[in-house]
C-alpha cells in the first residue's frame, strides 16, 4: 500500500479541490479512501492532463419563440421567449425602432453587466460599502434614476428581476438600433428585447456562471412568430 493510500491531510486537500469541480459530477464522497478521491478527481482527464470533454461557458440561442441554453452542444434547458411588440413579431421589422424585434445576428451577454433588482435598502447597503462607485452613482442607484430607473416598482411588469444588456458582434446588422436586452417581466413581448418572462430568473444564474461574454445567437426559424 502506498504511503498516500489513507493520507488524511491529502484526502481533505483533494475533497476541497475547487479548480477541477466543475468538471466532476457527482463530487467526491468524504468517506472515500484517498486513492479513491484521487482517480475520482482525475477521472475526467487523459494522461497528458487534458479534459476528455472540456467544461464549457453556456451558449444561448433565441429562435423567435424559444430561448435554448445548451453546452458543448447539448440543450440543458429551454424557455418560451419574446421579441417585439405585438403586429411587428416577425422578421420583416427588424429594423423597426421601439417596435420591431431583436435583428438577427451573434450578440454578446456579459455577466459582470448582468443587473438584479433589489430592494432599496439593499442598494443602500452597497451603496455605502462600495467605495469606487461614484457618489452621483450612488444616488442615481439608490433613487432609481439613469440607467437604474428600471429598478422602479412600477417597471417590474415590463423589466422583471433581471436585465443585461445584448451588445452586438461586429458582423451583426443592427439597423442602428440599440439598448436591446435579455430581460424578464409579466408578459412576452417587447419593443425589441429579447423577453423571457418569469422565466427570466431561471436563466440568469447560467449568465452568471459564465467565465466569459456569452454568445446568444437571433436567428428567427420563421418570417412571423407573432404568438
């Protein structure tokens, strides 16, 4: 028996191993000898140290009814969506301002701009604590002004718990519209964000997760979707 058969120190070091966790399921049971806990751990990964099937980010896909989340190509969930305002859900209106849907094209959902409405004395709290927010900023947070207005009770129908907005690849064909979103809210529909409704708060913690920009791809499988 080798010396790190039963090693507790080496056994504790490799149950709270976080780099390679994302690629185990399930995690290591703590009653697991350490050679056990080792070959679990490594499981995943060939002899030269490489994922046999690399973790990826989420990849979004919005096709006019349906919001996919799928990784490494397979669909983890899926969600009824959205986009434009009703009498210009089709793809003919895609370059219509304030009423038409979100123009096809690759598009980009950052995670560190995802935004979550919170209550105000949450935002007080992070108002005071954060110490690089401008104070303009923090007032403008704290009072729902700016680009926070859509904090406001009253906007929750329309905006729901969570927003980030769609920047588009460089390829993409916008029609010079802009401030398009994945956002939630009561009702699908909008004047050219992508909606996903209550449905909102589930796909949220897959942006979230994201090491990176997710990529969410428009493309409409129909010239009108207009449920």
């Amino acid at each position: 028996m080798s010396n790190y058969e039963n090693d507790a120190d080496l056994a504790t070091s490799l149950l709270g191993m976080s780099g390679l966790k994302l690629n185990m399921s399930p995690l290591p049971k703590k009653n697991m000898t350490t050679r056990e806990i080792l070959e679990h751990r490594l499981a995943n990964y060939n002899d030269d140290m490489e994922l046999k099937t690399p973790y990826s980010d989420p990849e979004i896909e919005f096709d006019g009814n349906d919001v996919y989340v799928r990784r490494n190509g397979t669909e983890f969930e899926n969600f009824p969506a959205m986009a434009g305002k009703p009498g210009y859900q089709n793809r003919s209106s895609m370059s219509v301002s304030d009423r038409g849907p979100t123009p096809e094209g690759l598009y980009y959902a950052d995670p560190k701009k995802l935004q979550e409405r919170k209550s105000r004395l949450s935002r007080l709290k992070e108002a005071i604590l954060d110490t690089d927010m401008p104070l303009a900023d923090k007032a403008a947070y704290v009072f729902e002004k700016g680009t926070y207005r859509w904090q406001d009770e009253k906007k929750k129908p329309s905006w729901g718990n969570y927003r980030v907005p769609l920047e588009p690849a460089e390829d993409t064909e916008t029609f010079g519209r802009h401030s398009m979103y994945i956002h939630g809210g009561d009702e699908l529909g909008s004047a050219g964000c992508i909606d996903l409704g209550p449905n909102m708060d589930r796909l949220a913690p897959y942006i979230r997760s994201s090491r990176q920009p997710v990529r969410v791809r428009v493309k409409y499988k129909a010239d009108d979707f207009e449920r």
